[in-house]
C-alpha cells in the first residue's frame, strides 16, 4: 500500500487528489469520533439504574460523570503532540485497544470506584483517539476542497454523536442492564483495529525530536484544573476549591506556554498561535461550542420538565435539529471556495443569533415545532462555523504538526463547552432564582425551600408534597421562572453570536487558500506555513 507524499512550497502546484481509498478511511475515521462524543451524553439516562446497584454517593455520582471529559480535556495536547512522533495511527489503534477494553471494565464495574477509574481510562482512550482523527483527514486529503469536505464530515460526525449519545443511551436501557451503554462501544473498536492497518496509513513527524514530558504535565495541569473549576463553579458557585483550581490551572498555563518557548522540541508549535487563521478558527470554535453546550442545558429541561416529556422522547426530539441541519457543513465547504470565509463564518453565527432570538419568544405553551426551529436555525450557523474553522485551521498548520494542532482546536471546543455551562447555567439559575423567591410558601422547611429555590425539577418535586392549591401555584411561577432564565441564557448566546460575527470578519478576513477562487496562493501573505508533509510510512 503506497500513499503520495506531497508539498505545497510551490505556489500553485496541484495537490494529490484522494482516490477512493482515502474516502473509505475517513468513514473507519469516524467510527472513534461518534463513539467519543456519545460518550460525553450517553450516561445521562444511566444515572438512576446505575445509582441503584451501584450506590454512589452524591461526590462518587459526579465523579462518574465528569471525570471522562476532565481526563480528555487534560490530555489532548500530550496525546496530539505524542501521535505527531510515534504515528498517528499506532496512537490511534493504542487508544482503540484502551478504550475498547475500558468500556468493557466501565461496563462490569461492581463498584462506584470501580467504574469511576473505568471512565478516566476512557477519557484516556478518547484523549488518543479524537486528535488522531482530525490530524490523519489533514494528510489523507492533500486537496484544499476534498479536505474541506472531509473536515465538514468530521464535524458532523462529532456534533452528531453528541445528540445521539442520549437517544441510544435511553434505547439500551429500555431493553439492557445499565452496562450495556458502555459494551456498544467494543465491537466498534474491534471494527476499527481490523479496517485501519488495511486503510489507514502510518504519519509521523520525523523531525520532532523528543517528546516533552514536562511540557505534557504542565498542559495537564492547566486544563484539568480549568475545566474542574469551570464545571464546579456552574454547579455549586464560587467555592474556595473551585476558584484555587483555576487559579492553579492559570499558573499551570503560563508555566506551559513559557515552556514551550524555552524546550529544544516543545509539543506545541507557538509560532501557529500567531497565525491568525489557525488562533482565529479555535477561537470561533470555543465561541460556538460556548453556546451549544450551554443553551443545550436550558432545551432539554424544557422538553422535560415544561413538556413533561420522558427523557428517550425528549433526546428523540432534540436529535431533530441536527438532522435537519445535516448538509449544511458540505455547504459552507462548497461556498468557502467561492467567499471569503470571514463572511461565511460571520454568517454562520448571525444565523445563530437569529436563531437564539428566535427562542427568547418560546413560551410554556409554545408549539413543539417552534422549538424545534428555533434550534434548527441555530444549530445550521454553529455547524457552518465550526467545519469552516476546522479547515481553516488545519489547513494553516503544516502537515507535521497536525496532530499537535488538532489537539489545540479540540481543547478549545472543550473549554468552550465547560465555559457556556459555567456562564449560561449562572445567568439562567440567578434569574430564575430571583423570580422564584417570592413565590415560595410561607413556611416550607428549609431543605426543600433550598431545593425549589435552586431549580425547576426540585420545585416540582416540592410541589408534589403540598396541598393541591399551593402546589398548583408553586408550579406555575417556578415553569414562569424557568422561562424567564431560560431567555435570559439565550439572549445573552445571542449577544455573544453577535459579537462573534465582527470577529470573524476582523480575525479571518483576507485568509486564502492555494485552492480558493482564481487559484491564488495567499498563504505567504497571511502567514501559512509553508511546509513538505513528511513520506507517510506503511
């Protein structure tokens, strides 16, 4: 099995297109990314049959859930710098192997801290897999327009595993044990350790020198503790530990980025932060995920609690948007060769404004269909936005580093992610909070005052337990209050669209591509590397 190695030195030298071959590895491709993403989502659903075998307490419970995305937050960039000097694909096969078999353990845990370590090896196995992924679409399609589609499907991939992690969590346990959400992931592995020595080739950077371990514990310790504080802060407020983690996380950052500037091989390429295509682009992406994961929040409440829908219809329905919006990537790919990108990225996040505008008029009472497009709307901008940055930004790092590189702009989906919970989730709470208060009965104990005061689902809860005409009223100002917090979320993601709108065009403006209309070479100008991809080895 031969593949071309190529160059873009020569401005206008024509790229090696992909043959059939590749395209069929970037389907092997997909199958860790759907897996990685679903399983962010997929143990929603699981909590409460898991709860009752395995009796977490109220720490251990949070742990199982969050310590996946902590682990794979942590490590992305050591994992993308390391499959840039030891082969993306033998990284990738690795991280399929482990998270294989940690889903196998997460699947027979006896116990919570069984299972809580079972989910940090998969956060491990995802943090292998997901930079791997990305780094191997930017060698196998040396082509800026094949590569463009192929990133617009990777893209795709990864938001949808996200929207399908609860769907296929909530089908599972309407039929299996609560193990059954982690064992769908191993034959997909095994699939994925057969296909990828046939299809995939081996990538690395020869010249990459060796792998720096300080600087990996220093990436570690910025963004563990960041996304930790992030996380604890939107749950339980500005506690001492949450606020020293981000402190430490801070510290621990700038320690990594001088570093990097000091070590003889650093893991992260700083002279591509500087390039402005590739900062600019995970910038977009941390803005785009900012509102996705927090607005999210809000939706699947709503469907929930205010429709009383049961979780496997609510997370059916909130799939819909995303399949509406499915060739809307493939789109802006075939756009961005015609457009300046700034403006289609611009674009992209108008039409999320628009859209999250749209949803500051939903009501109780509204139609499902009004919802629904509300979301449609602006899922299709945050999608173009997001498979636009991701080529952009592939295409201004040099072949070598592309793992490196996909590490940077998947850490920042990640911090955007944790941030929108952190602030969207505190500006929803706080009004409703303050809308609840006086609506309270006089003399509820204080535990389920608290509990009512806090959200939606302990008002109802509350309400349960009081006689029907409190009760009844109880709910009715707590629904009102969760409404008036939840377009608060949306007009503040809004806001935040808007201004990311002028971003975009002041940030990305002017970027071209060798492949961009009339074949004019604008990497030099704005600052693209210019780099010989190294031979791919078999």
């Amino acid at each position: 099995m031969s593949f071309t190695a190529y160059t873009s030195k020569v401005p206008g030298a024509p790229a090696p297109k992909a043959g059939r071959r590749e395209w069929i590895a970037l389907v092997v491709l997909l199958l860790p990314c759907l897996l990685v993403s679903m399983d962010v989502s997929v143990l929603y659903f699981a909590v409460p049959f898991l709860s009752a075998q395995l009796e977490p307490s109220a720490v251990q419970q949070l742990w199982i859930l969050d310590v996946y995305g902590f682990v794979l937050a942590g490590l992305l960039i050591t994992m993308g710098a390391l499959g840039d000097r030891i082969g993306r694909r033998r990284l990738l096969l690795t991280g399929a192997v482990l998270f294989g078999l940690a889903s196998c353990l997460a699947a027979y845990a006896q116990s919570a801290e069984m299972l809580i370590a079972a989910r940090a090896l998969l956060g491990v196995g995802g943090a292998t897999l997901m930079p791997s992924t990305l780094a191997m679409i930017r060698n196998l399609f040396p082509d800026e327009r094949q590569r463009g589609k192929a990133v617009a499907i990777w893209s795709a991939a990864v938001t949808g595993g996200i929207a399908i992690g609860p769907v296929l969590s909530g089908a599972l346990l309407e039929h299996f044990w609560w193990g059954a959400v982690f064992l769908v992931n191993t034959p997909a592995m095994a699939l994925l350790l057969i296909c990828g020595p046939l299809l995939l080739p081996e990538f690395k950077n020869p010249a990459a020198g060796r792998f720096d371990l300080l600087g990996s514990v220093l990436s570690l310790a910025a963004m563990l503790p960041v996304v930790y504080g992030i996380k604890e802060i939107a749950r339980n407020g500005a506690a001492v530990l949450p606020v020293a983690a981000l402190v430490v996380g801070v510290l621990a950052a700038a320690a990594f980025v001088l570093r990097q500037r000091t070590a003889r091989h650093p893991m992260l390429d700083l002279e591509l932060l500087r390039h402005r295509g590739f900062s600019g682009s995970v910038l977009m992406n941390l803005l785009a995920m900012f509102t996705v994961v927090g607005c999210a929040v809000f939706l699947t409440q709503y469907l929930q609690t205010i429709r009383s829908m049961s979780p496997l219809r609510a997370a059916l329905w909130h799939m819909v948007p995303s399949l509406a919006v499915g060739a809307i990537a493939p789109l802006s790919a075939a756009l961005a060769r015609r457009v300046d990108r700034a403006y289609l990225v611009a674009a992209g996040f108008v039409f999320a404004a628009g859209g999250f505008l749209w949803l500051s008029r939903l009501e109780a009472s509204s139609p499902l269909w009004f919802v629904l497009g509300g979301a449609a709307v602006y899922a299709s901008g945050l999608v173009a936005v997001m498979s636009l940055g991701n080529e952009l930004a592939l295409g201004a790092a040099p072949p070598e580093r592309a793992g490196s590189a996909s590490a940077v702009l998947e850490s920042g989906t990640e911090l955007g992610g944790a941030l929108g919970m952190a602030i969207l989730g505190t500006i929803g709470s706080a009004v409703y909070g303050d809308d609840i208060g006086g609506a309270l009965p006089a003399g509820l104990p204080k535990g389920a005052a608290d509990a009512a005061h806090e959200t939606l689902a302990g008002a109802l809860q509350v309400a349960a337990h009081l006689p029907d005409r409190v009760g009844h009223a109880l709910v009715s100002a707590a629904r009102d209050a969760f409404m008036h917090g939840l377009h608060a979320a949306v007009l503040c993601a809004a806001g935040v669209m808007a201004a990311a709108a002028v971003l975009a065009v002041v940030l990305l403006r002017g970027l071209r591509t060798p492949t961009d209309e009339g074949g004019k070479a604008g990497a030099a100008a704005d600052g693209t590397h210019q780099a010989t991809a190294p031979a791919a080895v078999n």
